[in-house]
C-alpha cells in the first residue's frame, strides 16, 4: 500500500542527473575493465546510473520509479556510456579518475536516497538503510550481471561503511535542523572522501576469518581462570 505523501518531492533534477551521470560513468568504465562488449558497457551503464534511483524509488513505494517516467534520465545515462566507449582505451588508465568517479555515484544517490525518503515522512533509521541501499545498489546490480560476488558483502574497500555513515550524517542533520542543504553537502563529501581514502590506502572491512583469529589470539593472551585459581592456592 503507498505511503501517504505529505509533502511534495523536489530533489532538483540537477542533482539527480548528475547521480546518474556518475553512476553511468562509473558503469561504463568498470565494463571497460572488464573488457566487456558495447552492449555490457551500455548495459551496466544503466544499472549503474539508474539501479540506485529504481530500488530507492521501489522500496519508498512512490509510484512508477522515475528511471521510467521520466524521457531524459535513460538519455543520459546512455549518452554518458558514449565518451566512454570512445575514449576506453585511454580512460581505463585513469585509476584515479575512475575511483573518484565511483566515489561520487555512491554518496550522491545515498544521500539523495535518503532524502527522499524522509520527504515520504520514512522515519530517519528507515531513511537511512534506504540511501545505503540506493547508494549500493547499482553497484550490487553490476556485480551481479558480471557474475562476480557482491564487492559490497566482500571484505576489503568500505563502501556499504562509507555510506552508512554518510547517510547517518544527513539523516541526523536533516531530521533535527534546517540546515538541510548543508547537511547534504558534508553527507556526500563524507561518503566520497572515506570511499577514496579506502580504495588509495586499501583500508577497509575485514573478514569474518581475521576477526576470528584476532579474537582467538587476544583471548589466547588471556590468562585462564583455572590456572589464577591454582596459583592463588599454591603456599608462598
């Protein structure tokens, strides 16, 4: 059943194309690595660009996600596949260029996920999760259509992380001041900043093995109880 709307949605379109536009990008480039055919780059070009407005747009129950009724968000995200596959050959060996661009795509469409979904009058932790899915999601998208496991469940760079507290950060902001376009502002540069800072350094999430082993290792050190009880029994 849809929500009861309130107040009016009005995330700028400026905004918005420029999510997608970087999440296509950021699609085009990893299908380029990839070493996919025209029709992967355009296809995770969509996924990228337009997956985190479907499943934000799905999981607010808002109607028809906008990906479909709007003419000009499909346009361009094709249309930003083009320079890719025009200039893929220099591009895929911008490392850099390509990471940032990654970057962006995930703190925009977190925080814009976010944002509409406390206009739909979602209370903050569920408005929360919905922009880390938002954010995640085109990514999760293209990972599954490549046919590799979710980099978002693997160990390693901080992206589910990074959004999360970056969406925390808006939600909070925005929920319990006006100052909403500030917030929104230091949201998707706090998103951005740790998802470079993880993906040039590799600090990230570990695996469920090494906390494990740093547990068994940390209680290892651990003198036994058994062993304090005998030597407070033994006479001086």
């Amino acid at each position: 059943m849809p929500l009861d709307v309130v107040s009016p949605v009005a995330i700028p379109f400026g905004v918005e194309a420029m999510a997608i536009v970087a999440g296509a990008a950021a699609g085009s480039l990893r299908a380029v690595r990839e070493h996919l055919a025209i029709s992967g780059v355009v296809a995770l070009a969509v996924a990228l660009g337009l997956g985190g407005g479907i499943i934000r747009d799905t999981l607010i129950q808002s109607g028809t996600p906008v990906a479909f009724t709007d003419s000009w968000f499909l346009p361009i995200a094709l249309i930003t596949s083009i320079p890719v596959l025009v200039l893929a050959h220099f591009l895929t060996r911008l490392e850099r260029v390509v990471f940032s661009v990654d970057a962006l795509a995930i703190g925009l469409y977190s925080v814009i996920g976010a944002d509409k979904a406390l206009q739909y009058q979602i209370p903050p932790v569920g408005a929360a999760l919905i922009g880390v899915l938002a954010g995640t999601g085109g990514s999760l998208l293209a990972d599954l259509a490549v046919g590799v496991p979710p980099v978002l469940f693997r160990p390693g760079l901080l992206m589910g992380v990074a959004s999360a507290v970056g969406t925390s950060l808006y939600v909070v902001g925005a929920y319990f001041t006006d100052a909403r376009a500030a917030f929104f502002l230091a949201g998707v540069v706090v998103i951005t900043v740790m998802r470079m800072i993880s993906l040039f350094t590799g600090w990230g999430v570990g695996s469920v093995h090494e906390l494990a082993e740093r547990s068994e290792a940390m209680f290892g050190r651990l003198p036994n109880w058994s062993e304090l009880q005998r030597e407070r029994r033994r006479p001086d």
